[in-house]
C-alpha cells in the first residue's frame, strides 16, 4: 500500500474546490449582487412614486382647506345678509287690496280686439300691394327693351 502524499490530497482537494465549489459559488455571488441591485432600483422607484403620491396628497388637501375656507366665508356672508333682510322684512308691512268688479265690459273688449284686428289686415294688405307692384315693376322693365 502505497501511502498517500499528504500534499497531493491537499493538492486534489483544492483543485476540486477551484474547478467545481468556486465557480457556483462565484455564480451565487453574482446573482445576489444581480438581486440586490434590482431589488434597490425597484426601492428607488418605489420611492419616486410614493414622493409623487405625497405631493400629489398634500397639494390635494391645500385644495381641500382651501374650498372648506371659501365655503366658510360663503355660508357666514349669506347669514349675514339673511338676518338684515330679516330685519328689512320685519319692519314692512304689506297692504293688499282687491278689486272683485265682475261686471266686466265684454262689448268695448271686442271692439278694442276687432279694431287691433283691422289695422293688422290694412297693414297687411298694404305690404302686398307694394310688393305686387314692385315685381310689376321689375317685369316690366325686365321685357322692355332699352
């Protein structure tokens, strides 16, 4: 039996452990640095988003803080002018009187009716005299040669 060289055994193990340990373990390596990188742009993004979001958040409230003083002031000047037409209101006192005349005059509202009605027709028959005349016009001088 031979015996083995103990540097030799050294000297197999470390070149399995250069040919096959350290190689997957270079790759592990690289793919948790490849992992840790992806997963800090990922965190950046994130970031970005989450800023935006907050701006977008805060410039809503100011918005909202603004529309609630408006609608304060809104409501606190129509109490105001409320209560002085209150006031105006109080001190009026209204008077209503009616005239319950039933004898209504129907012959005079007829005549009054009939006469619109015959002034509308003479003006009426007015407008079309004047215009049968002026296409009269027009054709005459249309066939008459000059």
């Amino acid at each position: 039996m031979e015996s083995w060289d103990p540097r030799l055994i050294l000297l197999y193990h470390l070149r399995h452990w250069l040919n096959c340990v350290l190689p997957c373990s270079n790759s592990r390596y690289e793919d948790e640095i490849n992992k840790r990188t992806a997963a800090e742009n990922e965190f950046v993004t994130l970031k970005k988003d989450v800023d935006a979001a907050y701006m977008n958040k805060v410039e809503l409230q100011a918005k909202v803080d603004a529309l609630t003083d408006e609608i304060n002031f809104t409501r606190a000047l129509y109490d105001a002018e409320l209560a002085q037409m209150q006031t105006h209101v109080s001190d009026t006192s209204v008077v209503l009187s009616m005239d319950n005349n039933r004898n209504l005059d129907l012959d005079s509202i007829i005549a009054e009716v009939k006469a619109q009605y015959e002034e509308i027709a003479q003006r009426s028959r007015a407008e079309a005299e004047s215009w049968y005349q002026s296409k009269v016009s027009l054709e005459l001088t249309a066939v008459s040669p000059t």
